[in-house]
C-alpha cells in the first residue's frame, strides 16, 4: 500500500483526501489541527457556502502567475466540481453571477457531504493533530505532531493562508514548505473591508445598498467593482468593497467613490424637483423619502450640506443639483483595509514557479504536493476560491 499524507482537513485537503482514496492501492490520512475537519466551511457565504462560480477561469485569479491555474481549471473546471460534489450526494442551486450554493442554503449540508466522503475504508482523519515538523524520509516523508509521528510515501500540503485566524487561518503550511525548501512571495489580506473616516460609515452602519464604488487616488480610478456595499462601524465591506480591497493594500491617499444612483445626473435633478414640488412642506432632508433607506437619504442631504430645519420647497436648484451630484458620487476617505483577521483570502502563498502546473507536484521535492490556498493563487469574490480549493485539491489528490 502506498501511504500518503495529506496536512490540513479544510476544502482542498479533504478533496484531496477523497480523490486520493478512489485507487484502493493507498492508505489516506488526513491530519487537522483543529477538533473537526471543515471548519471553515461552515462560515463561508455569510453561512451557505457559495462553493464555486461557473464562470471562473484564470483570469478570475491573482498571484505572480495567474496562469498557473490553467491547467487544474481545464481538468476541473466548474461543472466538473459541480458532477464531483453530486456524486457525494450534494444538491445545488445556481444564483446570479455563476454563484453556486447548496440547495439547501446552509454550508453545513457541503461540509456533511464531503464528511461522509471521507468514511472510506482507506481514509483516516486524525483531527487536533498540529503538523510542527515535516522531514525528508529516505524517498518519502516523516512528519511529527507534537508526540505523534507519521511516515508517508507522498505528501500533500493543504494547510490553508493566514487568513480568517479565528476560523484556522495560520502561517504553519508557509513554514512547513520553507523546511522543504520551498520560498513564498509576500503576504496579503484580500477580500476584505476597507477602513475609512468613520464618520458617515458609522452613522449608516448596518445598510446595505447596491452601488458602483471606485476606487481613486488623485485622479486616477484604481479600480472599480459593483454589487452590494455594507456600512461598518470602520468603514465599508460587502462584494464590491472586497473586490476592490487588494487594490487598496499598501496604497496611500485613496477615496471610495460611491455611486449610489446610476442615472445621468439631470434625471436625478429632475427627479428631486419633482420631489420638492410634491412634498414643499416636508423637512428638506427627508427628499430622498422612498428613494433609499430614511438614514442613509437624510446623511446624503447631510453630505450635500442640507440640513433638516427647512421645507423642501426652500431648496434651491443649486442645492439640488449638489445633492444629484452626490448620489452618484459619495465620496469617503480611505484609510485603509482590514487585516489577515477579516479577510477571506491571502494573496501570495508559495511561489507558484516551484511546482508543476499540471500536477501540482513541486519542482523542488519529488513526492510533495500543494494546493489551495497555501499557494500564491488567490481568487475574485463570489466562489471562485473555493472553486480553486476545490480543483486544486482534486488534481493534487490524483498524485500525478
Ligand atoms: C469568513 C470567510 C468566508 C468565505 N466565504 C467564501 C465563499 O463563500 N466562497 C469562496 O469561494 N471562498 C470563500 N472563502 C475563502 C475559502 O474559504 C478559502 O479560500 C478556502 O477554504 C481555502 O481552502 P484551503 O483548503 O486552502 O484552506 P482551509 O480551508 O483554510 O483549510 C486549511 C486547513 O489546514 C489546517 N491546518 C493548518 N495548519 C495545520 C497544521 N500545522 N497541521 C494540521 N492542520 C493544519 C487548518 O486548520 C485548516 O482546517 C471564505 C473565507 C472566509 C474566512
């Protein structure tokens, strides 16, 4: 029997596990530092897991080479994900966007699936089994945790990033393949919230809105994302801002442009004149009654510098072309983004130049493999990293 070792239960390291076991001429194991395997599953999607995108392709991914991924997503492309996640039992809805999740709208049922997958005969998991040293071993590998010791003829790292540190993220895979021999780039939060003056965000906190934000520095546009913006007691998270953050990491002098209402400015001129005719004795600051959320329609008057004392109709036409002006263009200060704690993902991992694209074996130590995270691979929001997790995990897991 052929003994392979696979280091971290999460995503890629139980797909992995799975994969591996379909040749009954191996013995898994599967050792997981934390109590149970998964763990951070269960916390993805705002709790129900959107476990792939079916338009993910390489272009979806960051990292020194972006087209690393290539050939782990041609031979385990969404759909492929999709049949694997099936054939465990998984049923499946598909939202807008590409977004998959499970049917039944909990990341509990993907987790439950992908347990029971590993009830094979030729599986062990070993859960609270911390990996604090791996040695080269004649051809293949010993490995210790704590006073245990494993020897395995191959090995997979599947140890995950650093972030999300309250759900398991840590730096042990990093180190573990530095003991290998194996470099990494430098390190980043991404898929995270932005801190900005708090001022206005603080007042809005809990607010969810649809909008097109940008990001700007001088008068350069960044970058910009669309889709659903959150106020925080620090700042601004939500799609659009965790697209946006990892340009934000590291940059100085930086806006969040906001743009709340995406119709030509006149309309919305026309529109709040309308408004002022139709409501002349209502409190100037309440104009935006129906158009957004009361809170976050009085704090754009406010932005706009109206105040709530007068009536509508005292509003004058330049005071509503600055407010027009402001619902597609509500500007905030960046000061920052969040770090490894908030964030889904870390950008940069072990140099993807170390390993073979096509199997995920390294260049460095014949017999060793890495996928996930851990690598210098890190996805778009909306699916696309488990979607890595996932692939990489089962091309590594066919131990090529
Ligand atoms: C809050 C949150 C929500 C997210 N939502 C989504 C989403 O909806 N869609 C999406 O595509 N992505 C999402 N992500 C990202 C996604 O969860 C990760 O990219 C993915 O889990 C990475 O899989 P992995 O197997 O590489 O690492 P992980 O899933 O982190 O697994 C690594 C495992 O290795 C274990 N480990 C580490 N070191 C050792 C050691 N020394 N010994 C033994 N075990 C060890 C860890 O405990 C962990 O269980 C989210 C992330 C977070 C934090």
């Amino acid at each position: 029997m052929e003994k392979v070792l696979i280091i971290g239960g999460g995503a890629s390291g139980m797909a992995a596990a799975i994969r591996a076991a379909e040749d009954p001429a191996r013995r898994i194991t599967l050792l997981e530092r934390q109590a149970r395997v998964g763990r951070k599953l269960s916390a993805t999607g705002n709790g129900r897991c959107n476990l792939t995108n079916l338009e993910a392709e390489p272009r979806c991914y960051h990292g020194e080479d972006p087209a690393f991924t290539a050939p782990v997503l041609a031979a385990w492309p969404p759909r492929r994900v999709l049949e694997f996640f099936a054939g465990l039992g998984l049923k499946t809805v598909t939202e807008y966007g590409g977004r998959v999740f499970p049917m039944s709208g909990h990341a509990g049922s993907v987790l439950d699936v992908l347990r029971l997958g590993l009830e094979k005969p030729n599986i062990t998991v070993v859960t609270g089994c911390t990996v604090d040293a791996v040695r080269r071993s004649g051809a293949g590998f010993s490995v210790s945790a704590g006073d245990q010791s494993f020897a395995a003829d191959r090995l997979i790292l599947a140890c995950g990033g650093c972030a999300g540190a309250k759900l398991g993220g840590v730096m042990d895979g990093y180190a573990l393949a530095a003991s290998l021999g194996h470099s990494r780039t430098g390190l980043y939060p991404a898929l995270t919230p932005m801190r900005t003056e708090p001022d206005y965000p603080r007042a809005l906190k809990g607010i969810r809105v649809n909008a097109l934000v940008r990001l700007i520095q001088g008068n350069r546009i960044l970058a910009e994302a669309e889709g659903d913006v959150i106020f925080t007691d620090t700042g601004l998270s939500g799609t659009a801002v965790f697209a946006l953050s990892r340009f934000a990491a590291g940059q100085r002098d930086l806006t969040a442009e906001l743009c709340l209402f995406d119709e030509p400015g006149e309309t919305l001129f026309a529109d709040l004149s309308a408004r002022r005719s139709r409501w002349s004795k209502l409190e100037a600051n309440r104009i935006l009654t129906g158009a957004v959320q009361p809170r976050l329609g009085q704090m754009l008057c406010r932005y706009a510098g109206i105040g709530g004392g007068a009536a509508a109709e005292t509003l004058t036409d330049a005071q509503l072309r600055t407010l027009a002006g402001a619902m597609r263009s509500f500007r905030l200060p960046v000061t920052g983004v969040s770090g490894f704690e908030a964030a889904q993902v870390t950008a940069g991992g072990l140099r993807t130049s170390e390993f073979d694209p096509v199997t995920l074996g390294s260049r460095i130590v014949p017999g060793l493999y890495a996928c996930g995270e851990l690598l210098d691979v890190d996805g778009d929001c909306g699916g696309f990293n488990l979607q890595w997790a996932w692939a990489s995990g089962l091309r590594a897991g066919e131990l090529r």
